[in-house]
C-alpha cells in the first residue's frame, strides 16, 4: 500500500472504521482548502516543482499541501475547482480504498488527481474503464492536468495495432477497458521474443465501476483464441432440433441455463439422423456434442437478448454493460450453433490458446484501488477477494431525490402495461424520463409501445451504443423519454435541461429527471446504479422500479415458494408482505451469486497458481539463454553439430521451440481441465468432494507439462531444421497459431452437467 508519509500509523491501526478514517481526512482536506490561495500565486511551474518534490520519495510528505496543489492544478487546466469531497475521494484512492461515491459526484476527476498523484510518486498507473469510449473521452479530457505536472498519458482501445498499443504501454498513466488490458497481458504470454511485448506492467490499477469490474465480471475468464477446426452442428442437425417440442422432446432448468434431451427427443433425433444411438462410442463425441450446442443455441441464446444481428454476422451483447461485445465470440462450437440457427455463413471455432480471470489480472497489480456509486453493498466481497476497505464519500449536496416503493404486479402483461401509463403521464407533464431495461428485446418492445402515443423516445442499447455520450447527454431535457439496457458506466452525467441546461428551471419545476426500472435486478446493486443517475449534485429526482411476480428475479429468488394476494383492478398488489417477498427473492439471487463467485474461485484459485508458474518459466527462456543450454545439454550432438551459427540465432532457435511446446502443453492443460470441470459433479455421486477431486487432477497433470514440454522440445530440436533464419517449425507441422479472436464468458462449476457440454455458458446472459 502506498502511505501517506505521517499518517501510517493512523490508518493501520483503524482497520475497518471508516468512520474514523473519514474524519481524519477531512482534516487534511480542511487544511489543503486553507493553504490553497497562498499555493495559488506560485507558477505552473513552481507548483508542479513542489508537488514532484513532495512526492519524490515514492511517499507522500504533506498530505494537505499536496491536494492543494493538484487542486489548483485541476482549476487552471480543466476549469475545475474540486469540491472538498472530491480531494477526501483522492486522499483514500491514495491510500488504497475504493471509494464510494454517487453518481454525478465527479469520478472521473477524482481518479484523474490520484493517478497523477501516483505518478508524481514514481508509479505507473493503468486507469481501468469498462469500455473503449470512457478510456479515449478520459485521457484526452484529463490530459491537461496530468501534463501539467510533466508526466504522460495515453488510452488503450480496440482498434490500436501492436505497435500504437507499445506506445501507449509507455506513458506514466494508461487509461484502458478491462478486457483489452487482459488480452494484452494474454498475447504478451505468447510471444517468442521480449522486443514483441506491448505491456510494460504497472504498479497500480485504479479501477472504475469498482465493484463491477472487480466483484460481478471477476470470474468472467478472458479467453484468447486461435482458428482450429470446431465442433459446430453439421448437416441436418439444426433443422432437426428446430423440430423438437419443449417438455416432449428436452427441458430446460429453472435458471434457464442448461437444456437436458429426454429419452423421447433423443430417440427422434436418432430416427432423423438415421443412427443407432447418441450415447455410443461412435457418436457421444461428437453427434451428441453437435445436438447439445443446437439445442443450446436454440432454445438458451434469443436474438435481442444475448447476441444481435448486424452486417450479416453475430454480435455478443455484454449483458453487464447493455453493449455490443466486439471481438467477442462463444467457445466450443456455440458461435457456429448460433450462426446455423440464424442462417448465417457458419464460422468455425478455435483452440483456447490462453485464459485469465479478470479478479487474477487484478492480482497482477501489486496496488489496487478504484471508484463505484455502489460500493457498499460489495464491501464483504471486497474485503474477502482483494483486502480492500471501502470509504464512503459524502455527496456535495444533500440528496433531493424521491425513491418510491416498488409497483408490484401480478403478470408481466399487466407491469408493462402500468410502466406505459406512467411514462406517458410523467411525459405529459413535462418531466424527462429514463427508464433500465434489462435487454434489447425488451427496450425495443417498450419504445414501440410507447410510440404508439407519440411519444418520441430515445433508445439506448448494444444496437446504436455508438450515439450512447449524445443520447444520455440529452435524457434530462424537458418531456424526453430516454430507454436504455444497462446504465452502470455509461460515463456521462445526465444534466437536467438538456446537455446545455438551458432548460434546467423548467425541468426541476416537474420534479427532476425520473427513473424507471422496468424490474429488480438480481442484486441490488444494479438497482442503486440505475437509481443514480437522478439526484445528482443535489437535483430533484424521482426513482421508481415495477415488479411481477413473473420476472426472472422473482422466478429464480422465489422457486419453490408460494405466494398469494389479491390485486385490483390494473392487477397492482398493494401488500407489504407481497414487497417484502421480492426483496426476498432478491436476497437470494444475490446469495446465488455470491456463492457461485466463493466457489468459482476455489476452482481458479489452483489454476492462477499454476499460470503463475508458467509465466516464470516463460519469461526465464525469453530473458536468457536457458532455451539454448537446456537442450544442448540434453543433445550435445546436435548442438555441436550447429557451432557454426551465430550464438543469437541459436538462443532464439531454442526458445522458438521450448516455447512451442511449453504453450501447447498450457493450452493441452487448460482445455483438459475445461473437460474435467464439465463431468467433475459426477465425482459427488461417488461420494467424493469435487474440488478436492478437481485439485487432484489439475496437480498430477501440472507436474508432468513441464517435463512433457522438455521432451517434446528436445525430439523437435533433434530434428528440425536450424539455420542463419532460425528453427523452421513450420515445416514439421508445429506453426504456431496466431490469436485471432477473443471471448468472455461466464466461469461457473455450480453449473455444469452431463448432458450439456456448455452448462455454464449461457449463465452470463440471465
């Protein structure tokens, strides 16, 4: 943890009281307002000297004097002048906490002045976004501040190439999306030489959208692939399973992740095949893996909701995030299914090359902390996953928002129905209106109804998230009905009176921008988020979520419950026990959740262990000539016979092919373990643990890669040709494959069964 030089002490020993903490820092805060106008006659020059100085022993010497200065700093190259609780925000970012602070608040200045703090401190940073668009907005809009005190800053996007991405690894403070800084650490574990490398590592990560990024996608396994030859449905498999009947021919689970052929269904496949049996040697590989994915493809993943149709292809939606998922394909076949299913030209899949869980790319950075509306309710998760305590800043102004009672309904039919009504009532009297869906489909459905009445909408979902920074920036202008899928960072405030405010009088007079959540997520948390977006900086507002007893949440939270009341006439239920038994439900998806991100982890936790590992072993046959040693010791025939080549190409001649065979037995290793994670349940029935199963495997087979590799390397270096241009790996059939493509998906154990090869795929979907 990075200190503040004179207050270690204090912090250490208050452990968790943040209440403490707080009034601490507020001192220091009062004491950097204080000195701020007699700091504000130095120079730029003097002052950005100052700071440097304050900051050169890799601690910080004046607390109070040093957020005075970037204070001012902010004031004379953005036009801020930040709040108080902005400088307490940066002062806890400094110190390692996530700090919690409302929607509207000023993040995005707050991790700005933390991480030149930090690089004033000799550190390089990486500032984690959720998206491509808030990683170029911020750097650009942030530049002046982080320049002023002679340091650099660049972002990281989708459409950098090699080279431009080596440029920007460079700076002092990298602003990035999450998945695009994880894949860069996963193609630099496959490079054959150290010059090739994009990344240089950081000493801190300064994580937006904390608790999303580090609690909810940290088990999202980020996968790097390359093309080898699927197990995408062939033939016929397609229209037959299009003709399978729901209950007759398969069933599906509760959760609606999984779908389980009957005997029946199975039996009509066979006869439309013209087989014998699915489950026989010739075919349980094979044939049935093919059948699963259609019917996965089919009946699990629905156009609108988990992937959309754009330019003839199929696109992901990340679900967490309401946006187009680029780059991004399903593994295992279930791209080419889905593909099939839509009449598209059928891609074929690929070898998983390299995996890394978002929570172990977290682990890579010796420092993290980060910034959320919605840290609170993650505190536990937090704490138990990474040490992190969480600080909760207070609002500038006193929130003003109105947060109503859940509107519950008896049908789906008839929540949909009131939401309409109140849109158009709320529109009619001049107040803008935000309403969170929870996909496309469904925010599609409701913005045609709502045209219906002439209400001009806008819509925000992963089908035009390009116009996403313009759609929000108008949502609080007078009579605007705004529908979005997800609203956790969007990264734009939503200003009252439009992006100019110039309306701002009249829409505070309607009582403020109201939000409306067309159903409870399954954690509350997602809730807030949306709730946020209203009430900023002290403005009106008004928040309000519709609720059936049909929804998914209460469906998944209340199986195996019953619960009656009687509605009235717009089939509204007015009984607190009726309230009270959705926030029950929620409770328990949440607890779901929670209990799948404890033992995920336990099945990771051996895995990023073992990776650890591999990178050591890795990065030891880049950096020095053990490649070439190891295998001239091991045939000193055939390195004698090699003596007339220049010793740099026989050091690369060696590594080529140790790290050949070292990546193809990682990548033997992992998808070996991907299959044992499938069928590991069945372990249970013999009374066995499976994790402890599990562990047993992943060990025994570990220990034989490495030496496995070295045998293979020094069969291939007894027989490939070497010359002046190297190890011709190509000609013995070894062609390394490039990473063509990359994906995310959902890593849950609790999941998996024996009749879907992909039962924990389509969990990152619900």
């Amino acid at each position: 943890m990075v200190i503040v030089a004179g207050f270690d002490w204090f912090w250490k020993a208050m452990g968790g009281q943040s209440s403490r903490n707080q009034k601490r820092s507020r001192a220091i805060v009062d004491q950097a307002t204080s000195q701020q106008s007699k700091l504000a006659k130095l120079s730029d020059g003097a002052l950005a000297k100052k700071a440097r100085e304050l900051a050169a022993s890799g601690e910080i010497n004046d607390a109070a004097t040093f957020l005075a200065i970037l204070a001012i700093a902010a004031e004379r190259t953005l036009g801020f002048t930040p709040f108080p609780v902005q400088s307490q925000a940066t002062l806890r970012l400094l110190e390692g906490d996530v700090v919690h602070m409302a929607t509207g608040e000023g993040k995005t200045l707050v991790g700005a002045m933390a991480a030149t703090g930090f690089g004033l401190m000799g550190k390089r940073v990486h500032a984690i976004t959720v998206n491509d668009y808030l990683a170029q907005r911020d750097a650009e809009w942030m530049r002046p501040l982080v320049e002023f005190f002679g340091l650099t800053v660049a972002s990281i996007t989708e459409k950098l190439d090699a080279s431009e991405r080596r440029e920007a690894y460079a700076a002092d403070i990298v602003y990035g999306p999450v998945n695009e800084i994880g894949f860069d650490v996963l193609r630099d574990q496959l490079i054959t030489n150290r010059k090739d490398a994009v990344q240089y590592g950081a000493d801190v990560a300064i994580v937006d959208e904390a608790d999303s990024v580090l609690v909810d996608e940290a088990l999202v396994p980020l996968v790097l692939a390359g093309n080898e030859p699927g197990r995408a449905p062939r033939g016929k498999i397609t229209e037959v399973v299009r003709g399978l009947r729901k209950k007759r021919d398969f069933t599906i689970d509760d959760d609606h992740r999984n779908v389980f052929l009957t005997d029946e269904g199975a039996a009509k496949i066979e006869r439309a095949l013209g087989i014998g049996s699915l489950y026989s040697d010739e075919h349980v590989g094979t044939t049935l893996v093919q059948v699963n994915l259609a019917l996965h493809a089919q009946e699990l993943l629905i156009r609108d909701v988990h992937y959309i149709v754009r330019d003839g292809k199929v696109a992901l939606i990340d679900a967490s995030r309401g946006r187009v998922a680029d780059l991004q394909r399903w593994p295992d076949g279930l791209q080419s299914a889905v593909e099939a299913k839509e009449g598209l030209a059928v891609t074929e899949g690929g070898r998983i090359l390299d995996t890394i869980t978002l929570q172990a790319l977290m682990g890579r950075y010796p420092m993290v902390c980060g910034m959320t509306g919605t840290a609170v309710e993650a505190t536990d998760q937090l704490r138990q996953f990474y040490d992190l305590r969480v600080s909760v800043i207070d609002r500038n102004r006193e929130l003003q928002r109105f947060d109503e009672a859940d509107r519950v309904y008896a049908t789906l039919a008839e929540k949909n129905d009131a939401i309409v009504e109140e849109i158009r009532l709320l529109h009619e009297a001049g107040q803008p209106v935000l309403v969170g869906t929870h996909d496309v489909a469904e925010s599609e459905a409701l913005a045609a109804r709502l045209r219906e009445y002439d209400i001009d909408v806008n819509v925000l979902n992963a089908k035009n998230d390009a116009e996403e920074a313009r759609i929000i920036a108008e949502a609080g202008d007078v009579g605007r009905v705004t529908v979005s899928t997800q609203m956790a960072g969007r990264g734009t405030d939503i200003r009252l009176g439009g992006a100019d405010e110039r309306d701002c009088e009249a829409v505070v007079a309607a009582g403020g921008l109201a939000v409306i959540g067309t159903g409870r997520h399954r954690t509350a948390r997602l809730d807030n988020q949306l709730r946020g977006r209203s009430g900023r900086q002290g403005d009106p507002g008004l928040s309000v979520f519709f609720v059936s007893l049909e929804d998914d949440m209460v469906v998944a939270g209340g199986s195996g419950e019953s619960v009656t009341a009687q509605p009235d006439a717009e089939g509204r239920i007015n009984a607190k026990r009726i309230e009270d038994f959705v926030e029950h439900c929620q409770r328990v998806t949440e607890g779901q959740l929670l209990e799948i991100h404890a033992q995920t982890w336990k099945y990771n936790k051996l895995l990023a262990d073992q990776r650890v590992i591999i990178d050591e072993r890795r990065a030891d046959l880049l950096d020095t000539p053990k490649a070439w040693e190891e295998l001239a010791a091991r045939v000193p025939e055939r390195a004698a016979s090699l003596s007339d080549l220049p010793q740099p190409v026989l050091e690369q001649a060696a590594r080529d092919i140790m790290l050949y065979h070292l990546d193809r037995g990682w990548s033997d290793h992992l998808a070996l373990l991907d299959d044992v994670r499938e069928s590991i349940h069945l372990r249970a029935i013999a009374r066995e643990t499976p994790i402890d199963e599990f562990h047993r495997i992943a060990v025994g087979e570990f220990k034989q890669l490495a030496q496995r590799a070295v045998d293979e390397a020094v069969g291939t270096f007894e027989t490939v040709r070497i010359d002046a241009a190297g190890a011709h790996l190509d000609d013995e059939g070894l062609a390394r494959p490039s990473a063509t493509w990359t994906y995310m998906v959902n890593d849950n154990p609790l999941s998996g069964n024996g009749n879907s090869v992909i039962g924990a795929i389509s969990s990152m979907f619900r």
